[in-house]
C-alpha cells in the first residue's frame, strides 16, 4: 500500500467513529468529565480498605461479561484466573477485575465479589436452568503491603474477602483517588503510592481510561525534581502542573526508589479499559501496549522485585468501522499508554499518610 492509500485509509477510519462528545477538549480531545476509568461506559468502580491493617481492594465492575485480556511483566507476579484469560481458552472475558493489597493473602478478595456476581446472577455459564449457578469470572492482581506496620494479626482469618465484598457493593462512577482501595497501604519508591485514575476521550469519540494501585520499588519522580517522570504527558494540572524536567540523569541515579527492597515485596497492578468493541487478540495487543506507560511513568520498573500486572477490559459500547482495523488498536494502545502513566503520577500526587503512618509523600518532598 503506497502512503497516498493509506492515509486515505486512515482518514476514513478515523471518520467513521461517531464524533458526539461535546465536552471533548478541541479538537485532540481530552479527558473525560470524570478524568478516570469510569469514563468509559459501562464500568464502576468500588473501594474498601481497613485503616488498622492498611490495606484494601479496588473492583472494576463491568455491567456485564467483557472482553478482558492481560499483560504479567513483573518479576513476582500473584495473580487469580488469569489463564482464562488466553485467546485459545474457552471464556476470555470478566465480570470484574480486582486489585488488592495483602500479597497472597489479597487473592480471596476475587472471593467475595465471585460471591456478590453469583447472588446477582452474574458469571459465566454454559448451562442454564434452576439450581445451577453461573460462574463469575473475576481475574485479580495482588500487591504487596505486608511490610507497611498496619496489624496483620488476622490469625486464619485476613480481611480480604470482606474486603472485596464490601468494595463491590459500593461501586459506582466517581471513587477516592490516592490512599484509598488498593492503594491505601501502597508505597511507590520512597514515597507515599497509591491508587490513581485517568482518563481521554479522542476527537472522533473512541474513550480510554485507566486504574492503578502503585506500589512500585522504582519512583515515580525525577531524581532531585518533584517532576514527575511522566510529566510530558500531563493535562491541564491534573498532577500539580509541573510538567517535564529539563534535568538529566545519568547512570544510575534511581532517585526516591525504595532502599534495600526484598523480592516480591512490590507491584503496580493496573487495569485500562476502552468503549470500542475489540476481540481478545486486539484486546491483548492495546493491553501490551499499554503496559508501556508504567515505564514513562515509573523507574525502574519490571525488575525482579515487582510483580507488574495490566489487565485491559472491552465494554463494546462502539463497533469499529472502516477499512484499517489495525491502526484503530494501535492508537487505543498508544493512547492507553499515555493514560496509564498519567494515572500513576495522579496516585502518587493524591496519596496521603494513613493515620498514625510515618513517611514522605511527594507533597513533603
């Protein structure tokens, strides 16, 4: 194809998505009114965390069974239900994807919202009738907050099915950004982490937004600046309008990264999400993609001590139209990459000291 076609083409894929969104900021668009995941139709989202144990679980809840795919680049990966999640497995797709605090401990929060989809009716099944019921597929990432001092005394019984019960009877379209869910035990580098929420709404209306829980051993800050690493990407002054650094960094000056850290005692877990109708092979490609904003936004990142994780979820609310298929994943991709490293400066600027908790947030920096 000689690049008259396919500008031509590109054109007309572009064209062919309904431009309808008023509020959308000019004509590169922008983000949406909430500047979070739930901007894109047909997701909620519930929080619920223990202020004693500091710790909690954030739940993406679709309205119904979504496309969902994966991306694991961390070196100490925990993670439910992710091998359904495969183009050659039998359902890839979720009710709801969670992310929790409390290591291998966190896991049994996917229990308590499997529990809620179930009583709701919710899940997938292949046999329909009286007395059998669906199964509910909940893919869910932990991070590690073991280490945090909150009373993790629970004995057999840890707070994260509770937890996950309770955060996904409370979903709804605006939720805390910063110290809260996932986030509210969470550290990234040095500093204060938590959950933060992004938004982008193009100009022919196609929406992506992103959640994450930044628990990271890099920092998210440039070394010796408040600016965040991903400040040539920032809107508006939605993380203190600092912008990008002029500073330059050499070697291996890793700035506010966390000091002696053990394996598996970190994470960013992630979740991006699109309103444009994708199958699970294009899914996986935005959600690849995707993960590439943890590194604009986070350094270092992937090491072996982090267990990363990016889930990506299609709510199918616009069919892709046109002749180019292709590029319309790639901009959903260079554009979830985008949103997600501005989601994680968003944590990381929102987050607070839990009560009684000693530290630095980047607001004492």
């Amino acid at each position: 194809m000689d690049r008259r076609t396919l500008l031509a083409s590109l054109s007309a894929t572009a064209l062919a998505v309904p431009a309808r969104l008023a509020w959308a900021q000019g004509a590169q668009g922008g983000p949406g009114p909430r500047n979070q995941i739930t901007d894109v139709p047909g997701l909620k989202v519930g929080q619920a965390d223990d202020p004693k144990v500091r710790t909690g679980v954030t739940v993406i809840l679709a309205d119904k069974l979504s496309t969902c795919a994966v991306d694991v680049r961390g070196g100490g990966p925990g993670t439910r239900e992710t091998d359904v999640l495969d183009s050659y497995n039998l359902v890839h797709a979720a009710d709801a994807v969670v992310l929790s605090g409390g290591s291998v401990y966190g896991l049994a929060a996917g229990d308590g919202v499997a529990a809620w989809l179930g009583a709701h009716d919710r899940g997938y099944g292949l046999a329909n009738g009286a007395g059998i019921p669906k199964s509910p597929i909940v893919p869910t990432a932990i991070l590690y907050d073991l280490a945090n001092k909150g009373d993790k005394g629970w004995g057999t019984d840890p707070p994260y099915r509770a937890l996950g019960l309770r955060a996904v009877e409370s979903a709804a379209e605006d939720f805390k950004l910063g110290t809260a869910g996932a986030g509210f035990g969470a550290e990234c580098g040095a500093l204060k982490g938590g959950v933060g929420s992004a938004s982008y709404v193009t100009k022919d209306g196609m929406r992506v937004g992103a959640i994450v829980a930044v628990n990271s051993l890099g920092s998210a800050v440039v070394p010796g600046a408040k600016n965040f690493w991903a400040g040539p990407f920032e809107i508006g002054k939605e993380f203190g309008g600092m912008g990008a650094s002029a500073a330059r960094v050499v070697g291996e000056d890793w700035g506010q990264t966390k000091v002696n850290p053990g394996a598996r005692t970190n994470t960013t877990i992630a979740c991006i999400a699109t309103d444009m109708e994708l199958d699970i092979n294009q899914m996986k490609r935005v959600t690849m993609m995707a993960q590439d904003g943890l590194a604009r936004a986070i350094r270092p990142i992937h090491s072996p001590f982090d267990g990363d994780v990016v889930f990506g979820l299609s709510t199918a609310q616009q069919k892709i139209t046109g002749p180019s298929a292709d590029f319309v994943v790639a901009r959903l991709g260079a554009l979830a990459a985008d949103v997600l490293a501005r989601a994680v400066a968003r944590g990381v600027y929102e987050a607070s000291l839990p009560p009684g908790a000693e530290g630095k947030t980047w607001r004492t920096l």
